[in-house]
C-alpha cells in the first residue's frame, strides 16, 4: 500500500515537474520568437559547404552558445561573403607569381552602343591581372576597387566589381552625370595578401591587445586583456557581460581579485608575419595602387535618351546607393538629401535627443555638430578628449547630443572600467520616441577577430534595436557603415579595408528589412576624390551630416 502510495506521488511529482518544464520551454519559445528577429534569408540557397574561412580559433576564442535562429543566420552569412580560395604560396615568399598592379591592365568594353553611352547606361570594364613576370594570373580572389570620376564636375560614383574567378573582373558602373567620366581601378590587395590577412585573423586575434590597471589599497597590477586571450597557467578573470553575452578576459592579477580592476586601454601590437610576408603590403608597389587602362580611360557620357534609370534591385536596395555631384551627395534609395545650413540645423534638430555610439568615426559627427551649432555647448564631464562620453546641450531650443564609445574591443587611451559599456545595454536603457535619434557605428576596432565576434556583437545590438523600435516606434535609428582608409603595412594588418568590406558586408545583412536607415560611409569615401581616411574629410563629414539630418527631418533642408 505503501509503496504505491508512494509511487503515486512520485508520479504526480514527476508529471507537476515535466508541465513546469513544458511550460518553461513554451514561454522560453514564445520569447526567443518574439526577440529574436527573423532573418530575411531565403532557406532554398542555403549552400551547405564549410569554408575553410570559417574555422574559428577555439583553442582561444570561445563563444557563448547561439539560439538555433543565430547559429543559422551565422551559417549564412558566413556563406555569403566566402571569398574566393587563393592559392598557398612557398615559404619564403616571392612577389614573382603574385598579381602586379603595374602589369596588370583595364579595357573600357564597347557596350552595346559601340562606345556611345547616355546618363542611365552602364559602363563596363574588364581587368585582366598579370603577375610580376607579365603572365596572366588565373585565380581570383585580388581585392580591387573601381571608381567613375569627374573631377571638373566634382562627380563620383562607386563600381561594382565581379570576380571570374579565372584572373579577370568585371567593374560595372551606372552613369548618372552628363559629361566626362574616368575610370578609376584600384588593386587594394593581391589574392596572396588576402590569404595572410584571412591566416592572421584566425592565428593572431590577439596581435593588437590591451591592459587593465588593478589597484587595492598601495597594490596596483597591470595585466593583459582581450576577447580571445592565449591559455596560460595563469588564472584568468572572466568580464563577459552577463546581459549581452560579449565576452571578455583579463589574466587574473597575482595579488588582487579580479573585482580590482579600474581601467582598460590599449596594451599595444605584436606584428608576427612569416618570413618576408610583408613584400606583400608594399605601398606603391601592391596595396592601393592604381591599375592602368589599355586605350583611353575616359568615356563620355550623353545626355538621357530613352527609357528610365533602372538601379533598384529585385530586394529593393539600390546599387550603387548614391553619388557625388557638384560635391554633394545623392541618394539613389528613394531618401532626398537636402543641405542643412547653420540654422536649418538648428531648426531640424529642435526639440530633439541624439544619441551616438561608437567608435572614432562616429565621434567625428559629434564633433562635427558641436563646431556647426552655435548653440550647442558641450557640457564638461570632465571626460578624456578621445573616449568620451560626451553631451552638449542647447537650452533654448531643446536639443540634447550625446556621444558614447562601445565596449571592448576597444583601441582608445585609457578608459575606466566604469564607463565600458555595449551599445546593445545603453539602447535598452533608452526609452525611445519620435523624438529620439539613435546612431550606431561600429567597425574598425574589430577587424583583427574571427568575424564571428563581429556577427555576435550586431546580433546584440540589433535585438535591442528590435525592442526599442517595438516600445517606441517613433524612434529613428541610424547605422554608418564602414569607410575606406589609407594603408600603411601596420594600418593593414590591424585592420586593412579588407576586414572592413567583409564586416560591412555583414552588417548590411544583418539590418536589412529593419526599420533603421544606413548611411552608406563606404561609397561616400570610395566615390570621393579626396585620399582615403580612417576619419574622413570634412567635406565628405558635411555630406554624411546633410544624409543624417535628411532622415530625421525629410524635406526640411535648404
Ligand atoms: C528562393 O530561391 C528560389 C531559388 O532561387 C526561388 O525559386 C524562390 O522564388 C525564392 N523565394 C523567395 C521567397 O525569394
Ligand atoms: C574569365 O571568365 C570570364 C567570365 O566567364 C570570361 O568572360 C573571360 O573570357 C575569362 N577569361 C579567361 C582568360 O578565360
Ligand atoms: C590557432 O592558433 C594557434 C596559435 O596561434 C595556431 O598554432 C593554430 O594553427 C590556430 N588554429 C587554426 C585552426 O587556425
Ligand atoms: C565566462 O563567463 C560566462 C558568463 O558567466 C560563461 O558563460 C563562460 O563560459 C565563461 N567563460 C570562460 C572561458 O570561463
Ligand atoms: C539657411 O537655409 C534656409 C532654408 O532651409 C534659408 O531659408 C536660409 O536663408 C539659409 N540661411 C543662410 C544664412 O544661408
């Protein structure tokens, strides 16, 4: 009797124990659903290889488990922007069988109007790669970029570039202007480069590294920090953000607790290429430099004649986004972009809370907004120059700026601990509405990692976009992307513009479909005459700020 009595309640308590489960697991369901944001991934292309790219370093990078939805959408993406294998070279390397800008060549095709084009035509242009000895290559996977120019028009437009995979690509440009139009091709890095580049990431995320200051009473230690942090004997201490999930680890201090720890800034870089390996980061000989064309470079472009200009694509995203003309920029995407004067910036920024997070290019426009309004004061928090955070304030017509860097992997000056944070927790703080503007940029400091890390980051942002646009709808939310710079041999192996394309090709996919706005920085700096810049010039800054306060206030500019 007993014992069935027994096992009656056993039952029972097993059957109350799986209905709390049950229901655990479908409320859990109901709100991974609600927060997760479904990707716009069409499942019927799903390609399902492993490329070698993607081989994560997990003997010192580690990651927090993906729900079923990221882990896909990570698959995807990854799948996405593979980049074309490229073939492994001798140790040590020779430049003779790697692509040589100086021999290798341009040819403006004919087009189907046999040299004739007319504004809303495309232009072709096929580039054939040699080699230092002059033989034609016959693997892809160089990274070029290609430009239509006009310097008397002050006109410039981005091309989009095809990769045969056979040693030729195709530049295709969309001719938007009346007059002369030069071409511009650009070999940023040899396929052989790329490989290093694509090895580095995988072998040496922690070739830039930082440190904390530890201090308790008259103890102070100074230990190494990172995302992906070399196993040792020592102990480490975990930083991960319980909230997001972004992790980050310090060697334990031998004498302090980990809870000790009262600032972060960057430790420095250990450059460890193979021998010779930096023949291949030559300026002037194989990174950003110019290809030249066989016959005339220069194609003239007649006035409209028949038909419409057809640049929407299928998925509604214009290619090329936009242009220069008369030095400004135009949008191809449906937004009109107006200019704002001292006042009409003023006027659209009334009433008005701005909120900027990010890295250095993005302090650039707090920068920029605090120098163009008059009365805009910026607030003393008594804040480093280079870190932030950072708010001004004009009283008299209400408007609130403020400017925040996003947490680590961070390369700036000395921050403390205190004022680390994710862009994704500052958003959950924030309660939104129409008259809330929230400005994302990040990229640049996170170039040297899998892209993995960079996935996971936009992931986290974006699920608090998501939430913040279901609370407050009004809100407007707005992401540069990221821009070309100038490269050095050290400014590219911290992060050459090839890590930049790829995560900015990720960050694309990872905002389509949402309602935010981009600010398309990469076509705004490849598309203009002045030198590539990690922090862009003012002219293109004026332009990013007209498109920025085109958003928040649509036909109220100059
Ligand atoms: C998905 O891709 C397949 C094959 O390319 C195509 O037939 C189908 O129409 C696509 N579906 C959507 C919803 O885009
Ligand atoms: C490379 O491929 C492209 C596109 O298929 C083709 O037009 C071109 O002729 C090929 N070039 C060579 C050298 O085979
Ligand atoms: C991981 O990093 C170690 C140390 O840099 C390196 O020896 C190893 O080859 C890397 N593994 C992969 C899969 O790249
Ligand atoms: C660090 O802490 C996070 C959060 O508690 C945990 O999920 C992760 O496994 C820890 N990582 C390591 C390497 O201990
Ligand atoms: C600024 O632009 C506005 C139009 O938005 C115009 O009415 C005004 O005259 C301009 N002010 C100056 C000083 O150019």
């Amino acid at each position: 009797m007993k014992a069935t009595s027994w096992t009656r309640k056993g039952f029972l308590a097993i059957f109350l124990f799986l209905t709390v489960l049950a229901s655990i697991f479908v409320l859990r369901h109901i709100e991974v659903k609600r927060l997760h944001y479904q990707p716009q991934v069409n499942a019927t292309i799903i390609m399902p290889r492993v490329s070698p790219h993607h081989i994560v370093n997990r003997s010192f990078c580690t990651f927090q488990p993906l729900s079923p939805q990221d882990a896909l959408e990570e698959r995807l993406i990854l799948d996405s922007i593979a980049w074309p294998a490229t073939p492994v070279l001798p140790s040590p390397i020779s430049l003779e069988q790697t692509t040589d800008p100086a021999h290798s060549t341009f040819t403006i095709l004919p087009g189907r109007k046999g040299g004739q084009w007319h504004v809303g035509d495309q232009l072709e242009v096929m580039i054939q790669t040699f080699d230092f000895q002059g033989r034609p290559k016959k693997s892809g996977g160089d990274f070029i970029l290609a430009t239509l120019q006009s310097r008397k028009l002050e006109a410039g437009v981005a091309g989009q570039l095809v990769d045969h995979q056979n040693g030729s690509y195709s530049a295709v440009f969309s001719l938007l202007w009346e007059g002369d139009a030069q071409v511009e091709v650009t070999l940023v890095h040899p396929s052989e480069a790329v490989t290093v580049l694509d090895r580095l990431n995988r072998e040496q995320p922690d070739r830039i590294y930082f440190k904390s200051l530890y201090r308790s009473g008259s103890v102070s230690e100074t230990t190494i920090c990172n995302v992906c942090l070399r196993p040792t004997q020592q102990p480490v201490c975990n930083y991960t953000d319980l909230h997001v999930g972004e992790p980050w680890f310090c060697y334990k201090p031998k004498k302090l607790s980990c809870d000790t720890r009262i600032n972060h800034f960057k430790g420095g870089f250990k450059q460890n290429l193979k021998v010779k390996e930096e023949k291949l980061f030559q300026s002037g000989v194989n990174m950003k430099v110019s290809i030249q064309a066989t016959g005339s470079s220069i194609a003239t472009v007649l006035s409209k004649k028949e038909g419409q200009l057809k640049l929407k694509t299928s998925s509604g995203t214009s290619v090329p986004s936009g242009y220069y003309y008369q030095g400004v920029w135009w949008t191809l995407g449906g937004t009109t972009i107006s200019q704002f004067n001292r006042s009409a910036i003023t006027q659209c920024l009334k009433g008005k809370v701005v909120h900027m997070y990010g890295d250095s290019t993005i302090r650039q426009w707090f920068e920029f907004l605090n120098a163009a309004l008059p009365g805009l004061k910026e607030f003393d928090l008594h804040s480093r120059r280079q870190v932030g955070p950072f708010m001004s304030l004009d009283y008299e017509n209400n408007i609130l700026v403020t400017y925040r860097c996003h947490g680590p992997p961070i390369r700036f000056g000395l921050i403390p601990t205190r004022e680390l944070r994710y862009i994704a927790n500052e958003i959950d703080d924030l309660i939104g509405g129409p008259n809330t503007v929230v400005v994302v940029g990040i990229w640049s400091h996170l170039g040297t990692y899998p892209i993995e890390i960079y996935i996971r980051r936009l992931q986290s942002i974006r699920r608090a976009v998501v939430q913040l646009l279901d609370r407050a709808p009004g809100t407007l939310v707005i992401i540069r992307t990221a821009n070309v710079k100038a490269l050095t041999l050290y400014e590219t192996i911290t992060n050459s513009d090839w890590y930049s394309l790829q995560r900015d090709k990720v960050l694309r996919a990872m905002f389509k479909g949402l309602k935010v706005h981009l600010i398309d920085a990469w076509e705004m700096t490849l598309a203009h005459h002045l030198p590539h810049n990690l922090h862009p010039l003012p002219p293109i800054i004026k332009n990013m700020i007209d498109h920025l306060l085109s958003y928040i206030c649509p036909h109220k500019g100059g």
